[in-house]
C-alpha cells in the first residue's frame, strides 16, 4: 500500500477502467490504496461509478472505506441495501464509535430499526447506548472497545485476558484498571506490562494518576483536556465513577480540526461547513445569510445617513471619510471579538471577570484610538483645507474604535454566558454592527463641530 | 495529582504563602498538581515568585514545567544558571524533542555553547544535529528517542532489546522495525509483541505498511498525514530511507491548534500569537499594522471620493449607500478568500488548476450578486425616489460582488504559489482593498447612470 495523490488523472484512470470495464486494473489499484484515499476517490464520483468502485473492494475494505467516506456518498451507498443488511454486513463490522457516528446521520426510527436487525445482541444493547447519549458531549465521542483489568490480578493474568480481550480493540495503548464495582482506578502502559515481572501484582504497578471525563462532558473539555496533557487515550466514567469507553487522541485531532474550521467560516461569513469542491448552490446559500445582513445593515446606514442629506450637501468632504469610519469600526470590533472568542474556546481567559477583560480591552483601544486618529489628524491638517473636518474625523475615529472594542469584547462574552456560541458574533455580524455604529458617531459629531 | 483550576483564587492562595513563608503548603499544592498546571500558574506569577514555586519542586518536577511554561517565564527561569547548569540539570533530563525545542529559544552561540557543556556526548551529538533541522519541518519536530528491532530477531529477542531502550523511552506505541542498514521497514505493535509466540520471527509478524516522512518535508505534511491516516506515531526516515526519529500525534495536536489558532488571529487582523492575559502595549502592537493599513486605504478612498465632489454636492443621496457597496465588497472577499485559505491548508483544493477555481467562485458570486442587488433593486424601487439611484446601487452592488470574489480567491492562490503565507491575504487586506475598489465601482457606476 501506499499514499497515492488523488488528482484528476487519478480520477480520470478510473473513468477509463469503467469505460473498458477493466476490472482487474480497477481490482489492482485499490488494492494498493489506503481506505482513506479510496474514500476521497469515491467522494469525488458520482453514485454510480462510487457503487462500481465498492463492489471491486472486499468486505473488509468497504467497510473501512465507508466509515472515512463524506456523508452523502454513504448515504447513496447504504440507500441500496435494507436495514438488515446495513445492521449485519455494514456496522456490526465497525468499531463502536465509527458505528454509532453512521447510525446517528439516520432518522430516529432508522437507526433504531438497524440496531434491532443486529444479531449480536450485547453490541447491538452497547450501540443503543452509545446512540442514546446526548451530541457534542464524551459519551457521543467515545468508543467501548478498551481492554481492563482487575486490581487484584497478576501481571500474567492480565496479558491472558488481553489475548481474549484484544480480540475487539484494534489499538491498545493502555489497559485500564477497575475495582470489582468496575469504577477506573487507573491504568498501567503495555510497555509497563511487558517490562514486568509476570507475577507481580497489578496493583503494584499501575498509575493511579488518571485523567478521565464523564459521559457528560462537553467535546470542548475533551479537546482542551488531551492537549493540554498531551494524552494519547482518555477514560470516560459514569456518573458513579465506573468505566464505559474510551476516546482515542485521532478522533480528538479531528474534533480540534473541525471546530477550528468552523470557527474560520463563521468568522468568514460562512454558515455551513462547506469546502470548495462543494456544489455551487450549496457554497452560495452558506455564504448568502451573512450577505444578508449586510445588506441589512447597509440599508439602516443609507436611512441614517438620509437624515444628513442636507449637511452632505453643504459638507461633501464629509462623505468622503465614510468608508474610514466604517472599516475602521468594524476591523477593530473583528480584532476584539477574535481574541475573546479565541480565549474562551481556548480556555485562557483565566477568570469569568467580565468587567476587568473590558477595562483592559479599553486600554489596548485607547492607546491604538489615539496613535490612529493622531496619525489621521496629521494627515488631515496637512492635506484637507477643513480644520472642522481633521478634528470631526479624528475625534470620530477615537470613539468608533473605543466602543468597536467595547462592543467586540462584550458581545462573544455575553454570548457564552447565554450558552450560545461566541463565535457567531464575529465577523460580520460584529463588521455590519461596528459599521452602523461608526457612521452613527461620525455624523453626530459632525454635527457637532461643524 | 489531580487537575485543578489555575484561576486568581489559586493564585492568590499562592501569593498568601509566599508572604508567610509557607513552604510547607506550598509544597503540599504542588505535589498535588501536574506540570501543565503547575507551568499555567508559573506563567501568571512575576519572576521573583515563579523562582519560589520552582525552588519548592523536585529536580524531576522541575524540568516537566519547564517544559510546559510559556517561553518568557523560562528564559526568565533559565537566565539564573550558567550554560553548564542549563545543560546538565535540565537539558540533559529532557526528551530531545523538548530539549531541542528549548534550545531553538536560545541564540545560536548560546545553544552549541549548551549543548557543548553537556556531560552525555552521545546525547549531545544527537541534539546538534536536531537543531540542524529547518524550522517548520518534520526533523525539527521530531524525537530521537524510539524502540527499534531488526528483521531478524525472533519475538523474545525483541522483547529483551526494549526493555533495554524503553530507559530512555518514555511512551513505546509501536517497535520499528529496520534492516540491517537502518532502513525502515514497517512497525510492530506492543500489542501484537505480547500476543506473539516468543520464538517467532519479527520478519514474520510486523506490518509492512508504514507511513512515514522525511526530514525535510513540511510541517503541514506532518499534520495532514497524521489527521488523515489517523497515526499515533509518524516515523522519520532519511533521504536514504533510514529512520531517524519519530513525531508523536500529542505534538501535532499542539502544531494543528496553533496553525488554526494563527490563521484565525491573521484572518482578525492580528499578526503575533497574542492571548487575552498579555500586556497591554504587546496586545496593542499586534493590532496596530492592520489598523494602519486600514487606515491607508480610509485615505485612499476618500482621495477617490474627493474626484466626486461636485456629484456629491448635487446628488447627495450616492454617499446613502457608500457603506453598502464598501461592506458587501468586503464581505464578499472574505468568504471566498476564506474558502481558498482553508482548502489550502487542509489540501482539499483537490488540483491545481486556477481558472476552474475562479470559474466556480464566479458562478457562486453571480447567484449570490444577482439575489443581493435584486433585493436592494426592490428596497430602492420602493423606498427611494431615484431610478437611477437605485439602477446604480444594484448594478455597483452586483459587480462589486464578482469582483470581490474573484480577488477573494484569486490573491490567496497567488500568494501561496509565491509560497507566501494566504493567510495574510484574509481579513482586514481583502476588506480594505474591497472597500476601495466597491468605492471606485459605485461611483464610475453612478457617473455613467446619472
């Protein structure tokens, strides 16, 4: 096997065997393919030659394509089998974190009717518990594949049980250690295990250091827990203490990657999780809502600015720093927002005290205020007949970039504390409001000096 | 050990201690606390107290925190002791990785004159050709320490080879397994070593499926490899195919939140890796060039704006709609220019073929150009009095779209081609070259029409 580039003449290669109906070219090249790049090859075919391309690849490997495939193409796959057939030939093969992933992109009904159809019932009563547990928290995350031992065996007891238990969990990289009651009580490495003397005791030698989480707890805490303690593996426990599963570090790599990348879009304007190999109606109604509001916004300063219809008249000059003001306003509301939405998703916001970030915020704002709006006044005084118009421009500059900040600083705050997610307050929603903002504060001191 | 909440309790707590002088108490907490805690506390603490807590804690603990610590609390730290101290108390009791990790802080002179002092030759041999390495690349991540077995050892002869180098090795996942120059041939799992006969040939049991990297290749690559193949471990081969090191998947998690992290803070208009609890002026001084760029093109457009004096003066209700068009061009430019970011950074952009990329993104901007104007068409049909005033909003508005999107996408792939960061070209660049342009547009536009 190796990593292959797909690429278009990859995808034109495969184009030509469906042609031919070459087989055994098609059989020959996937065989030398990870799961993950036929998985790319077959997002990128449409439901047709995607069908051609499972056939050619043996059970084993379908289901290991299916599980890294993009959800639509598994959908339009699995649409051609019955439950009975997804449940047997499709998910009982998978672990059950990979399982639960798939069955829960199905309709309620579906996915309970699949679990049904399982013949092994002990997976089947696992998945219906792995399903049950609420999206976005550990339990949702979690696989129940892990090997466990009992304090009181011997080192050679528990190599024993891992040859029995191993069966089932494709990567051990610890044995965990429960009490009779099955609550964690921490875990011992197999470097540990092979390093021992076979009749030691387990209880000797395990770490009782264990980080764990409970079901309940939200990926955000998962994510910030494994990087900052640099775990390969977590425990998740139940309420009572008592082992359930385990979340492999990989899983939490892409939980980093994909909340990072939302993060990006919402910032961007971007509603969906969309990349561009997306259809075009879907990446133009991702990116329309936000367009939207701009043009909403855009219409309550062109009302506002209406107000002012006879001063622009009189005062042309003034219009021509409108697009300063509002940039201004909303490049500063962008900056202030990022750093709190980053904080909190980061964890480094230190204390909950709201009224000391904004203090410090108004700092950071003044001192970049005044250096902009002198930098401004310099070049107004030196270029624009208007003395009235210098400082009208330069006092507005300071105010929209103290209450931008304010603004971009508060608003992801309250946000979280409402429980809703901070970042949607960034990018344009904090662009449009800062741009209003600035023209509101432009035009009253306008009024003002003039 | 438990993990506890670095919050101003906490620290005040400490700071209690340190003024009665209670080492006993102090001793006590941090006996209880992991080094990523301990080091978030030494972050938050000035010199003087950092020194304290650092002084209470045993040699082994120190060095962990040390570690951990952001780069300013260490040089502090590290600034009391000689070259020779740095080298045999704390860099001599790192993992090469974290060792060379710290000595790339340090000046080059001041590094080999460390790495110089130190007592193991072996080790020191190893570190210097670690920070030869190019930043950025998978040598300069990697570490040295790893467990190795040859083709033809048998399964009991592996096992008694660990337990001789697993001393140096804190976490074995895997065994590699190498011929008898050097060269990588494939892995063997602790798992499979336990569950093996012990008289069994390696040649026979390790998998021959490795994915591995060179020295030379690209952080990113590390990362996308790692995320796409779900590796715990990525070897590090030579040129000539001999393995040299090994990069462990809790360092790329760290390398993927700080990319994300970067390309967030540079998408906001923040260009140093700053976090809420730095000081003031650092926090101003990050923000402060996009703000000064913004502020550019404030100057550009009102010298444009100036052109239009006298249309102003006659029509002022064109200047109403100035912060639409600026806006909405913005906007616009960030969403595509996102889109290309981050099909760059994640290698979903699938080919490289330029023209098809801004082909799609046009056909994206025209739905969306068309859906926009059309809309503020009817809010100016009905609302405004000028037909012509609102022929032009809707028609400027409609090319200030396509435009932005074609620079959105087109600038980001420039700049990559040039192997310059896209990134940069997110954010306040795009929105202040699309405020300028939609500006230019409106009123050529607005001239033509009235």
């Amino acid at each position: 096997m190796e990593k292959i580039q797909v690429n278009n003449a990859l995808l034109k290669q495969f184009k030509v065997w469906f042609q031919e109906g070459n087989l055994a070219d098609l059989h020959n090249q996937l065989g030398q393919m990870y799961p993950q790049d036929i998985a790319a090859v077959i997002d990128r075919l449409n439901t047709e030659e995607a069908r051609k391309v499972m056939n050619a690849l043996d059970k084993e490997a379908v289901v290991k394509v299916l599980v890294e495939t993009e959800q639509e193409a598994r959908e339009q796959f699995l649409s051609a089998y019955s439950s009975y057939e997804i449940a047997n030939e499709f998910i009982e093969k998978m672990n059950s974190d990979d399982a639960a992933y798939i069955l829960n992109h199905f309709s309620n009904n579906k996915k309970e009717e699949i679990i049904a159809k399982l013949h092994d019932i002990e997976y089947a009563s696992s998945l219906l518990e792995l399903i049950s547990y609420e999206n976005e928290t550990a339990g949702s995350l979690m696989a129940l594949e892990l090997v466990k031992a009992y304090e009181d065996w011997s080192v050679k007891k528990c190599i024993e049980e891992i040859r029995i238990q191993a069966e089932n969990v494709e990567s051990i990289l610890v044995v965990y250690v429960v009490d009779d009651l099955e609550r964690l009580k921490g875990i011992i490495t197999l470097k540990n295990l092979i390093l021992a003397d076979p009749n030691e005791q387990i209880q000797k030698l395990f770490n009782k250091e264990v980080i764990s989480v409970s079901t309940s707890a939200p990926v955000d805490e998962v994510a910030n827990l494994t990087k900052k303690y640099d775990l390969m593996v977590l425990p998740v426990v139940d309420p009572l203490g008592r082992l359930v599963g385990r979340i492999t570090i990989d899983d939490v790599v892409d939980l980093i990657k994909d909340e990072a990348d939302e993060d990006y879009q919402l910032m961007s304007g971007i509603t969906e999780d969309v990349d561009p190999t997306d259809k075009v109606w879907i990446l133009s109604r991702a990116r329309l809502p936000w367009l939207i509001i701009g043009l909403f916004g855009g219409i309550a300063s062109s009302r506002f600015l209406a107000l002012y219809e006879g001063q622009i008249m009189i005062h042309p000059e003034m219009a021509f720093f409108i697009p300063m003001i509002a940039a201004m306003g909303g490049n500063v509301g962008v900056q202030s927002s990022a750093i709190v939405v980053q904080g909190i998703a980061n964890d480094t916001l230190g204390t909950k005290n709201i009224g000391q970030k904004i203090l410090k915020e108004l700092r950071v704002a003044l001192l970049n205020g005044i250096i902009c709006s002198l930098l401004i006044l310099f070049y107004n005084l030196a270029f624009q007949d208007s003395y009235e118009l210098a400082l009208t421009v330069s006092f507005a500059l300071l105010t929209v970039i103290i209450f931008a900040s304010i603004f971009g600083t508060f608003i992801p705050m309250v946000l979280n504390q409402m429980k809703i997610d901070p970042a949607l307050a960034t990018g344009p929603f904090i662009t449009t409001s800062n741009d209003l903002l600035g023209i509101v504060i432009y035009f009253s001191i306008g009024r003002l000096l003039y």
